[in-house]
C-alpha cells in the first residue's frame, strides 16, 4: 500500500536567526540574575516611587530586620533614595559591602525615624522558598513559561509559518523577563553600575526594540500576510530601530516606555484590521482565534483597572498581578492555537458555549438564592427554624428540574438572536428530517431536499442524480 510522503519542514536562514535571538534572551536573563545574586543586599522587594523614594514590600531575605512592610525609605546615608539620586553615586558603591551598616531613613505610620541597616548576601534557601511559594510570584512565572514552551512547540512544529517565529520572539522576552525578576530590583541594583545598566538598557531594549519589532511583524503576517507586509515590510525594522534609538539616547526618560505602548497599540490595531480584510475561511479562523485572546487578555486587565480605579471593587495588588496573568496565559494560549491548530475546533463553539453556561449559570444562582429566601420566609414560622434541611432539598431538586429545559431555552435565545444563520439552518435541516420520516411520494421528498440545500448551503445550482430502477435491483 503506497503511503503519502510528507515533506519534513526545514529551517530558513530566518528562523534560525530567529533561535540565535530567543538563546540570547534566555541566557541574558540567567546571567543577570545569577549576577545580581552575588550583589551585597538588604533583602527586601521594593516599589519604586518616582520622587519620594520607595516603600518596602516583602523581605526575602530570611532573615530579622529592623525594616518593616510598609515602610516609606526616603534617605539612605543622606542620600534621597530613588533611582536618579541612587545610580552612579559613588559615595555609595565604596561602602555598600557585606557587613556595612547603612543607615536608613524612614517614614513608618506617620513618623519619620532613622534605622541602621546591615548588608548581607542573599541566602538562596531562603530566598526560593519566599519566591517560589509566594503564589504571586509563582502565578507569573508558570503563566510565562506556559506560554513560551507553547510557542517552542508552535515554532518547531511549523518553523516555516511566517508568524510563529515573531510569537516566540514575545514569549521569549516575558519568560527571560520573568526569570531576571526572580529576584526583585532595588538599591543593591541601582547602585552596581553593571546591574543598573543591565536592568535599565538591557531590558529596555527587550521591551522598546525586539518586541515592537517581533509584535508588529507578527502583525502583519498574521494569519498570513497582510497588503501592509507586502507594501512596507521595513516597517517592523523601522519601529524597533527607533526603540532602540530612544533607549541609547533617552535611557532613564519615559519616551521608551510610551514607544512600547505605542508599538503594542499598532500591532494590536493592525490585527483587528486583519480581521475585517482577511476573506478566506482558514484565514478568518485564525484571526478570530488570535484577536480573540488578545481582547480576552486585555479585556482582562481593563477590567480589574476599572474596578480598581472606579471604586466598585478594591482589587488588592496580588490579586490584579494573578488575574493579570491568567488573562495573559488566555491571550498567549488562543494565539498559538491560531497560529497552529486552527481547525481544531471552531471558536464559534466555544463563544456559544460560554455565553450559554454563564447565562446558566447566573439564572440557576438567583433561583437557587431566591429560593432560598422565600422558602425560609414562608417555611420559617411553620418549622420555627429560618434553616431548615427542607429548604435546601427543596431548591436543589428545582435546580435540577430546570437545568435541562432552562439549558435549551438559552441555546435557542442565543442562537436566534447572536447566530441567526446558523439557527435558520438549524431550523430548516429539523424540518427536513421531520418530512423525511413521513413523506412517502419520491417527488416531494427529492423537492423537500434541495429547497433544503439551497436554502442552509446556497449553493449556485444544484443537482441530483437519481439510479434507475434496473440498476438499483442489480445493486440490490
């Protein structure tokens, strides 16, 4: 028996520039941690502010300090302790040693008080018991790395897809992002020329250069190559070399960090244009899958803004930096399903789905809830008790009885008012398939099938050929 032979895909002179790139990024981002490791350290996660110094987070150390959570660390040896004043200052590289004592100034509950400090090395047990256990930390760094192996995956499965590559590219950058970040950034940090410049130039040119460069070009071969790529593929290579332009010339200015934003919002922009121009069916899959997670993912961390700035809901920083990376998680894992397995399943499905089981979901909640309080109302002066086991029995077996009927009637709302074709069709195969089971005469059931054809499928004519009576008794 003679079998297919598939072609095995081969890697271009671009992809493996491409693997040249990704390998740099993983082994910049061990070394500086590595490097930054071996630094002098007061052993606390700190959060930057921009003129009055920084607020203490979470000692890593694993040690006793005289520091606290919370405390605002506006001076160290006289010297206002933000990154500007910090960087470069050399009175503080010669005494930032291990065994120095710094003293801190501080302002704790509304005080301001002075506290003398002793430098240490970073212990390692101590420092990943309190990062891998700590579940923010360790959210973000399984979120990233899920995505940058589904991506490898992707990549080696299809190296000669034009937007597997770029996607590796991004992925690759947060995961190498995310293992420098193991160990958090602070005054032993700035104050090392080397860890400074590492962490400002180096990761800025990650940020501002390689993926404004890597994003917009998955922009525009994503699913395929859009007019723009064809037209003006200098465009990826234009906004990187401004990214790094602006990170050589402005280093400690915001101009990169709107770049990026900037580059993130055009490649964002150039998908959704891709979406509305793209008109075969593979395409259209694809880019709904893709514009589907990165609305997904943005979508998500929009939301927990909106909560938290709006005051309807006070969203604790660990809580947005956990949603944040699921919904990262959920961008980066449509995408790659896009990229790769588009015909896997058909994101219509899973949409139809999700909005038939919230809507579930939520109207067998208020039932159950509203259950709840009636029955308690009405069964309570009779049984003495407002908790009473037959008021649960009682919700619960009508929660059951409504599951299935409640469950249909969504999918039908849904789909007569979302998906109006799809249930026409539905509708007229329903009808067709009744009339097949009663209708006899050949004539009517033969018109009753191609009215049915044209009127689900629609095709520009249509034909059906019927055996004769001789040949279908020799078939027989």
């Amino acid at each position: 028996m003679n079998k297919e032979l598939k072609t095995p895909l081969r890697f271009t002179p671009a992809s493996w520039l491409q693997v040249i790139l990704i390998l740099g990024i993983m082994v910049y981002g061990s070394m500086d941690l590595a490097y930054r490791f071996s630094l002098p350290t007061d052993g606390w996660e700190v959060s930057e502010a921009v003129e009055t110094g920084v607020v203490l987070l979470r000692n890593l150390s694993g040690s006793p300090s005289p520091l606290q959570p919370g405390d605002h660390v506006v001076a160290i040896n006289g010297i206002q302790a933000n990154w500007n004043n910090v960087y470069g200052t050399d009175s503080l590289q010669e005494i930032w040693r291990p065994g120095a004592v710094i003293d801190y100034t501080l302002v704790r509950n509304g005080r301001e008080m002075n506290v003398p400090v002793l430098l240490k090395n970073w212990d390692l047990g101590a420092w990943a018991e309190n990062q891998f256990l700590y579940p923010v930390t360790l959210v973000g760094l399984l979120s990233y790395w899920f995505l940058f192996v589904l991506a490898l995956v992707v990549f080696l499965r299809r190296p000669d897809n034009l937007s597997a590559g770029p996607f590796l590219i991004v992925t690759a950058i947060f995961a190498g992002s995310s293992l420098s970040e193991l160990l958090p950034s602070g005054f032993s940090a700035w104050i090392d020329p080397r860890a400074s410049f590492s962490q400002v130039f180096v990761s800025s040119i990650f940020l501002t250069s390689i993926f404004s460069f890597a994003f917009i070009r998955f922009a525009m071969v994503f699913p395929k190559p859009s007019n723009m790529q064809q037209r003006f593929p200098w465009i990826p290579f234009l906004a990187g070399g401004i990214g790094f332009l602006l990170v050589a010339i402005f280093p400690s200015q915001p101009f990169s960090w709107f770049w990026f934003l900037l580059s993130l919002l055009f490649g964002v922009g150039l998908l959704i244009c891709n979406a509305f121009t793209m008109r075969d069916p593979v395409s259209r899959a694809q880019i709904r899958w893709g514009v589907g997670g990165i609305m997904a993912g943005l979508g998500t961390f929009t939301v927990m803004i909106v909560l938290n700035t709006s005051g309807l809901a006070l969203i604790k920083d660990d809580t947005f930096s956990i949603v944040s990376s699921i919904g990262t998680t959920l961008m980066g894992g449509m995408l790659g399903i896009g990229i790769s397995r588009y015909r896997l399943f058909d994101i219509d499905v899973l949409i139809r789905r999700t909005l038939q089981y919230t809507l579930l979901t939520g109207l067998l909640a208020l039932v159950y809830f509203g259950g709840v309080i009636v029955l308690e109302r009405v069964l309570g002066p009779l049984t003495g008790s407002s908790n009473t086991p037959l008021v649960t029995v009682i919700t619960t077996l009508a929660i059951a009885a409504l599951f299935n009927p409640l469950r249909l009637r969504i999918q039908e709302f849904i789909d007569r008012r979302f998906y109006r074709k799809k249930y026409d069709s539905e509708q007229t195969l329903g009808r067709f398939a009744a009339t097949a089971r009663d209708e006899v005469d050949l004539d009517a059931l033969v018109a009753a099938m191609l009215g049915a054809v044209d009127e689900t499928l629609q095709p520009e004519w249509t034909t059906l050929r019927l055996a004769a009576r001789e040949e279908r008794k020799r078939s027989g």
